[in-house]
C-alpha cells in the first residue's frame, strides 16, 4: 500500500511538473517571421542597415527572425521563384508596382490598409495613395526620384565649360570631354532596369506624358505611337551624338558612383538614391568624395531637350517598404508579429538612420530630421524638381515594361531601332492584356 502511495505520488509529481513545463514552454515560445530584405552589403550604410534588424531582435526577443537578404536582380528572381512556388515569406520588400506585379495580380500580398487606419496621419499624404490594384501592398519608406543628373562642377570649370541648358550644350561639350579623356554622361547600364528607370521615363515623361501612358493602357493610343517612338529614339540620339558612351552597357551597377568620384566623367545619371554612395562610411571613415569636396556635385535633372513638353522634370514614384503576405492568417500572432517588424521599419527611428546613410533624401512619415547630414545629403533633401512623370515599371506591368528595358540597350547597341522597340512593347503590351 505504501508502495502506492509513492507511486502515486511519483505519477503526480510527473504531471504537475509536464503541466508546469508545458505552461513556460508556451509563455516562452517565440513567433516565427521568414523575412526578405532588399540590402546591398558594399554599401556605406549597410552597417546601420544591419544595426536596424539587429535593433529589432534585441527589443523583440519573443518574435524569431528567419532572415534573408538579397540585392538587385537575385532578389527579384529569388521573390518570383518564392511567388511561383507558394511559398513567400511571410514579410518581404516590396515595390508599389511594376517590380512586384507578381504579387499584386496574384494577390499574394495583403492590404495593409487596415493596418494603417489609425496612423494614416503619421505619414505624408503622397505615401498613402494605392498602389497596383488599388490596395497599399506595402509601407513606403519614402518618395522616390528616380532620374537625376551628377553634375561635377570643379571639373566642368577646369574643362572651361559651363552647366548646360540644353541637349545642344551637352552635345556641345563632347570634343571637349573626348579630348580630356572623359565621358560626358556615364550611366551604370549593364543591368537594364536603370535606363528605364533613371533616363528614359524621364525622357517618355517630358516627350509623351503621363497622359500618352494612361491613354495606352486604356487603348486610346499605342505605344507605337509618334511619341513614345520620339522619345525612344532620343536614347539612341544621346548616343550617336556622343553624349553618352555605348561604354555604359559594360559598367555594372556597383562600379558607378566610383568612377563618376573618381572624375571619369563631366556627369552621371542615377537615381536620387544613389547620393548615399558618395557619403562617409562609418566602418572605414573614408567617402568616394569626401565631404569638403562634395559642394563641387550638383544635384539636378538633364536639361531640357527638344520637343519636351514637361521641362525641368524628373521620374518618382512612391518608394519602396515591406509588405504581408496574404497566407499569413488574420489575427494570427505571425500577422501582429509582421505588422510590429513593417511598422517599425518605417518608424522615426529608423528612417531617421537611414536618412542619414542616404538611403533615402526624405522619410515618409512626417517630422523626420538630422543634423548629421553630409552636403550632398543636404543637397538630395533640397532636391526639388520641376515636376515629376510616371516611372514606367511603376505603372506598368513587368511584362510590358520588359521589353522597354531590353529594347533600350538593343537601341544603344544598334541592333534595334526604336519604332522596332515600340512595336515590341505595344505587343508585349496586347499579350499582357489578352490574358488578364
């Protein structure tokens, strides 16, 4: 009997002790998030950018981060392969269109609308428009230009040259740039986004409009159109007039901003995003052009060019942010865990440390500032173009902005002309449109 009643015992103890076991073990269980970043790890900010995830692990110890970071075109083709497969992580970068059409036609991505519902106010009004297919896919971290000229102004005068007003006067600086050993305009063109991108939206917004893209995509005009065909074959123009170098085809995208501090060439042409690789980097101390020397860079747009009708204008676009995705269940402690790691992201804490990487010249969210910006970080914030035009792979769909992209370098390289390129782009477009 007394045997037992130790048993007994033993048994309870046992229970009790499974009980109080499995009681820690689920008030100490972590969520999960699989996360997707967007970060180039040769950049001088990338340090803060590790610091801001390595911030949010610290503060958030209950929440398990299964992180992945990619850059440029693996990242893209890593997001479609996680699309085609069904299995996208749960919190991922993300673009207010063209570059994430994938998710948004798919539906894969939620809408943060709600999410945003009692914060709305925090951020600028431009940031809080819908993005593809009329829902908010992800949070934007900022406002995004995405033409703009790098003008070296020390070099122009020791060239005896003067900031251009026209097409005709960078046209006019090419005997002699040549004679000097530099380039006019260098672009950082091997990958085939950043013609689009950073030149030739620019270029379609001041010769077409924004009016003359809405009307094709409604199919009151096409892209074969006199136009769009005028403003194709003004890339081919810039290079047969030597402003621009089929060279650039050849320069990778990380190689850029070196060569332009390196004083390769009178100017560049990139995004607004691309000051923050002239800056200090934290971990060496050292910038491509150091900060005293940084007043010899303006910041500016190409100027104007013959049958514009937009002059002085640049390409933006709403930036990029992270997004849901649509499997994670509603009310779920994954949802709440991934609102917690998106809102963060874009919260005064951080975009005030990535404003001062010049990840970006300006937050989304209202209110946020720095006394720790170099010059050309100062100059980028003050950047204020004359008007702006649509980025074409944020309206339009990857599949019809493909063929754009392609085309401009078969443009550069001869092998296409533009009324060619058109052509391939309004039938990309009518496929497109076809199987919707």
């Amino acid at each position: 009997m007394k045997q037992k009643r130790i048993l007994f015992a033993l048994l309870a103890a046992v229970v009790v002790a499974g009980l109080l076991l499995g009681g820690c073990a689920q008030k100490s269980s972590k969520v999960t998030l699989k996360v997707l970043n967007y970060a180039d790890a040769t950049t001088p900010g990338y340090a803060v950018e590790k610091k801001i995830w390595d911030d949010f692990r610290a503060a958030n110890p209950d929440i398990n981060l299964e992180y992945e970071e990619l850059f440029n075109e693996p990242f893209h083709q890593k997001t479609e392969a996680y699309a085609a497969a069904g299995k996208l992580p749960d919190v991922l970068y993300m673009w207010p269109s063209g570059r994430s059409s994938t998710l948004y036609n798919k539906k894969l991505v939620k809408d943060l609308t709600p999410f945003l519902a009692a914060d709305k106010a925090k951020y600028l009004e431009a940031t809080m428009v819908p993005q593809m297919n009329g829902i908010i896919g992800e949070l934007p971290l900022t406002i995004t230009n995405t033409h703009m000229l790098y003008v070296n102004t020390k070099l122009l005068a020791e060239l005896g040259l003067k900031e251009p007003a026209t097409y005709e006067d960078l046209k006019a600086m090419v005997p002699v740039a040549k004679k000097a050993g530099k380039d006019v305009i260098l672009m950082a063109a091997k990958d085939d986004w950043v013609l689009q991108s950073c030149l030739f939206s620019m270029i379609s917004g001041r010769m077409a409009g924004d009016k003359f893209i809405d009307d094709a995509l409604a199919g009151k005009a096409k892209f074969t159109d006199k136009p769009f065909v005028d403003a194709l074959a003004f890339v081919g123009t810039m290079i047969k007039d030597g402003v621009m170098s089929k060279n650039i085809l050849q320069v990778a995208y990380g190689e850029g901003p070196a060569l332009f501090a390196a004083g390769k060439s009178l100017f560049y042409i990139d995004g607004e995003w691309r000051a923050g690789a002239f800056i200090t980097d934290p971990n060496t101390g050292k910038a491509l052009i150091a900060p005293a020397d940084q007043k010899n860079i303006k910041l500016t747009v190409l100027p104007a060019i013959a049958g514009e009708t937009l002059p002085g204008s640049s390409s933006a676009v709403v930036g990029t942010g992270f997004g849901m995705s649509a499997a994670v269940k509603s009310g779920s402690a994954v949802e709440k865990a991934a609102w917690k790691l998106i809102s963060y992201m874009a919260s005064p804490e951080v975009a005030k440390q990535r404003l001062e990487t010049g990840a970006f010249a300006r937050a989304s969210i209202k209110g946020v500032t720095s006394d720790k910006l170099e010059p050309i970080q100062q100059m980028n914030a003050a950047f204020a173009p004359a008007a702006a035009s649509y980025v074409l792979d944020g309206v339009l769909d990857a599949k019809v902005y493909g063929p754009i992209n392609v085309g401009l370098q078969e443009i550069i390289l001869g092998s296409k002309t533009a009324e060619q390129v058109a052509a391939d782009t309004q039938k990309a477009f009518e496929e497109w449109k076809a199987a919707k």
